[in-house]
C-alpha cells in the first residue's frame, strides 16, 4: 500500500465494506469509458440518420473508448471549469479525426444522465443478484427449523410460542418486498434519451432537416445500444429526479429491513439462541475476554441507519429542480447516490456472511420455551378443561393459585394429558405457515432468478 495512503481520508466503504463490483460500477473509469460509449453510440445512430460522420471516424472513437488520460482532462477542467467540456477535449485529442462531430447536438446530461441511468440500472442489477442469494440461505434455514419450538416475544416479553423458522420467514417476507421492488426498477428503468438543452430535441431536428420521425429513430437507436427498451417521453435537460427518489427510496427500505433481522439477532445472541461465528482468534472486548459480540449485526445496524439518512437527500433535490433544470443537484447527487449503493452493498455482503454462518442452538431455544411454559399455556389448558366440562371460573381460579408451578403439576391436578401440551402444540399453525409461504411465495421468486450466481467477497475483519 502506497504510503501516502495513510495521510488521507480512506472512504471506510472502499478500505472495509464494498465488493469490487460495486466499486468498479461507480470509479471515474466507468463513468467516464461510459461517456465515450455514449458518444460513440450517437455518432453510429448519427451517420445511420445520414449526417456526414464516416466509419473512420467512429473506428477512432471506438479503439479510444477505455484509454482515458484522466491527467489531460483534469487539465482542461482546470481551464474551462466545466467537467463534460474537459472530457469532450481530452476524447478529441486521442481521437483528431473525429473531434470535430463529439457530441454532436448532445447538451451536458446527454453523457452525465444517460450514464447515472446505466450505472443505476447495473448497481440494482448486482445488489438484486446479492439480495436473490441471501432469500435463497434463508429459504433454506427457515424450511430446516419450521417446527424447531421457541419463545415469541411482544414488546420483547414473553408471549405465545413460535418456531424458529417462523421468526426467519418475518425476515424473509420483508427482504422479498425488497427483492420485488428491485426487480421492478430493473424493469422499468427508463433511458433519457437525446433530448438536447430543455428536453425538445430542437437541435436534433435542426441536425436531421426537420424530420421527427428520423430524432425518434436516432433516439430508439441509441437506448436500444444499452439495453434500454423505455425512453422517457418528456424531460427537461434532465431525466426526472423523482427516478432518483424512488430508487433510493427502495435502498431505504432494505436497509430497514436490514436493520431489523440485525436488531433481531442482536437481542437473541444475549441469550443464545441464535449467535454470529466466533473465529478462534476473535477478541470480543480490549477489557473483558470472555466477550463474544455480534459484531457484523451491529455492523449492518450502523450502515443501515446510514443508508436510511441519505435517502432524504433525493427528495430535496426533486423539489428544489427549478423548470427545466438547475444544478445545485450535481455535488449532492455525487455523494449521495453513490454512497446508497455503496452502503447497501456493505450490508449484503455482512448479511451474506452472517445467515450463512449462523449458529442454532435448538436445545437452548426450547429450554427457555419450557421455563416459561406454565404461563403460556395457561389460557390453552383454560380452554382445554372447559371443553371437558369443568367451570370455567373454577379452573380460572386453581390456574391462579397454581401459577408458577411447573407445567407438569398443572396438568396434572387438572387431569389432563400432557401430551397435548407439548411445545410445537402450542405454536398454532407456525411449521405450516413456514412450508405454505416458502412454496407459495418464496419459491417462484427463486424459480424466476435461479440462474442467478454471484460471487460475494469474503468477511475478512
């Protein structure tokens, strides 16, 4: 690692958290390589239209794509104080030939917004495979302890039992929302376009002679390049930022959901029924060895109350967009939005290590179950006694006065069958509904994705 390194500010996303992946999809490499495909892509659409670009020119554009002299465009940046000006320059210099028609009848957020749309819709793509595999080892946990007995809570008291599988389907059904509002994004994303200075296409039109029909066949050409098969109808200079806003929107809710399965398994590590993997070497505490903390659900705690502050971000800048464009957007939206993703895929890969680690301790889950039994039960032995015809205000009373007795001595000086008050009878339909939702719900998504293989990076501290 280059000294220097250790004299500068480190991004903890970049230095800890993030995948590759997600790092390459928002580096000055794509963004830029993404630019040129950009100008490439419309001088190609350019000459099929008829302008006079030849194919020499669109060659040089091409071998120029990926060989960016990021160097020469900070210089020209430093001269025109205009990021797009400076790349359209540092392009036409490797590129002399075919300088003179580089975004041609193209404004600014030609290549910046076309660009965000691309990486918005790759980002979702990764984050949506990611979230795919982690619903798939849920799938799996909640389908081996569907009728694995334990304690439910309300209010974090003790309430009516469930099964462990049960407690991971809440989890389950939230991140399938998730899942499914990502995958509709994915679907629906739309490209911007060519839409010239305020969204009219005016200087196109003036390119191509007045024919309307040619500027929406260049503008078809163009998305259909990038996997695009929607175009926004209308935009000002900009695609709508309300784009932005739902997106980040979604990011939100993953990272609540996130947060909660987290909050979750914090509060039954305290009793350990479900515990985080302890390496050999792990030290809980700096003061207290004996200390094992849930360290990554606290981890995905703290990214994910990160993730949930900057979604406000979007909605700010949707209101503030003055009619057909301002940019005070700009510097918020080159933090804001790449720092979503960046948290979101920091969780995904915490979450990934932490389900497919997890530890249960099934004996444990039931021991507790059983401690408090005698009172959970109450009402159902209750009902039981009636439905044999005793009074029930005189069994409500001897269930009173017997309260905190073991479960055992109950039944027995009510003269009823232990057996149908074992623990798994008393978690209702919990193991069916598992079974049902996991079939009815879960498994046609996975069906849907099950091509789906990614590679998620390693949990190294």
């Amino acid at each position: 690692m280059h000294s220097a390194r250790h004299e500068e500010y480190v991004s903890p996303f970049t230095a800890r958290y993030i995948s590759k992946e997600m790092s390459a999809l928002f580096s000055p490499q794509f963004k830029i390589s993404t630019f040129r495909k950009l100008w490439t892509a419309l001088a190609k659409a350019q000459q099929k239209m008829g302008l006079p670009i030849t194919h020499q020119q669109i060659a040089q554009l091409e071998d120029n794509i990926h060989k960016i002299d990021f160097e020469a465009a900070h210089r020209y940046e430093k001269k025109f104080r205009h990021d797009v000006m400076a790349h359209i320059h540092a392009y036409g210099d490797q590129c002399p030939e075919a300088k003179a028609i580089i975004h041609l009848g193209a404004t600014s957020s030609y290549v910046t917004d076309n660009t965000d749309l691309i990486q918005l819709k790759k980002a979702l793509q990764l984050l949506l495979d990611k979230l795919t595999n982690i619903l798939r080892t849920l799938s799996n946990f909640a389908e081996n302890e569907a009728a694995s007995p334990c304690l439910g809570f309300t209010h974090f008291q003790p309430a009516q039992p469930t099964t462990i599988g049960k407690r991971a389907c809440l989890w389950i059904q939230d991140l399938l929302l998730d899942a499914q509002e990502w995958e509709r994004q994915i679907e629906s994303l739309p490209f911007l376009g060519v839409k010239g200075a305020t969204g009219t296409q005016a200087s196109f039109l003036e390119l191509l002679e007045g024919d309307a029909q040619k500027v929406k066949n260049l503008e078809e050409m163009v998305a259909k390049d990038f996997g695009f098969t929607k175009v926004l109808p209308i935009a000002g200079q900009t695609y709508t930022r309300k784009i932005d806003l739902n997106i980040l929107n979604s990011l939100e809710s993953f990272a609540a959901s996130s947060h909660k399965i987290a909050t979750d398994l914090r509060l039954l590590a305290h009793d350990n029924e479900l515990t985080e993997t302890f390496s050999d070497t792990q030290v809980g505490s700096s003061a207290m060895p004996y200390k094992r903390n849930p360290i990554y659900s606290e981890r995905i705690c703290g990214l994910a109350r990160f993730v949930m502050s900057l979604a406000q971000n979007p909605a700010y800048t949707t209101a503030t967009q003055w009619l057909e464009r301002s940019l005070d957007d700009s510097s918020n939206r080159r933090l804001s939005i790449p720092e979503s993703f960046l948290g979101v895929d920091a969780i995904l890969n915490l979450l990934t290590h932490l389900l497919k680690n997890l530890k249960v301790d099934q004996a444990l889950a039931l021991k507790h179950l059983e401690e408090k039994i005698p009172h959970l039960a109450m009402e159902n032995i209750l009902m039981k006694a009636v439905k044999k015809g005793a009074d029930r205000q005189e069994v409500h009373e001897k269930l009173r006065m017997l309260s905190g007795k073991p479960i055992s001595e109950i039944l027995k000086e009510l003269r009823l069958d232990p057996k149908e008050f074992t623990p798994l009878s008393l978690c209702g339909r919990a193991p069916d509904q598992v079974r049902d939702f996991l079939k009815n719900d879960v498994v046609p998504y996975l069906e849907r994705h099950k091509n789906v293989s990614i590679s998620v990076p390693a949990v190294e501290v």
